[in-house]
C-alpha cells in the first residue's frame, strides 16, 4: 500500500522513466498495434502477475515482480491514450 505521496510520485517516475525508455524501442508501435493490442497485453501482463501471486514468486523475486507491475501501469498508459485520442475525435488504428 502507498503510505505517503513521495512514494505516489516515486511508483509515478518510475513508469514514466520505463515508457519513455520503451518508446525509444517501440517508436509509436503502439499505435500501428491498436487499442486491442494494448488491451491485450495489459490482460496478460495482469495474468501473469496474478499467476505469480498464486503461486507464491510475487514476492520471492522482487526485482522483476516491480517491473511487471509498471509494464501493467505502462500498458494502462498505453489504454488511457487510445482513449484519450478517440475522445479528442483523433484516428486511431483499430
């Protein structure tokens, strides 16, 4: 549980720092792939993490259980822009 607004902001640098890293990589990919795609990734990082939950590893390996969970806030972001450019009347791919 986030107890205090520094670690809001931390937890939010964080997933900033890791989508600007990623957006380098996917160079707008996102938007070639579709809200779909999006959707999709966020479901199954969202299982994974669950899965990890299940079966005990969540907290055994910290490390990677944090970055999974800001893939989750980065595809999240990914979600809120598609929904944010349909609302502006911007064109998106499907």
């Amino acid at each position: 549980m986030v107890s205090s607004i520094d670690e809001l902001g931390y937890i939010y640098d964080a997933a900033k720092t890791l989508m600007n890293e990623r957006e380098k990589d996917y160079e707008g990919s996102w938007r070639d792939e579709g809200l779909g795609s999006a959707v999709g990734a966020l479901y199954k990082k969202g299982s994974q993490v669950k899965t990890m939950y299940e079966n005990g590893r969540l907290i055994e390996n910290l490390p990677r259980s944090k970055e999974d969970c800001l893939d989750l806030m980065n595809y999240s972001a990914m979600v809120f822009r598609f929904l944010h450019l349909k609302e502006n009347g911007s064109e998106i791919s499907p």
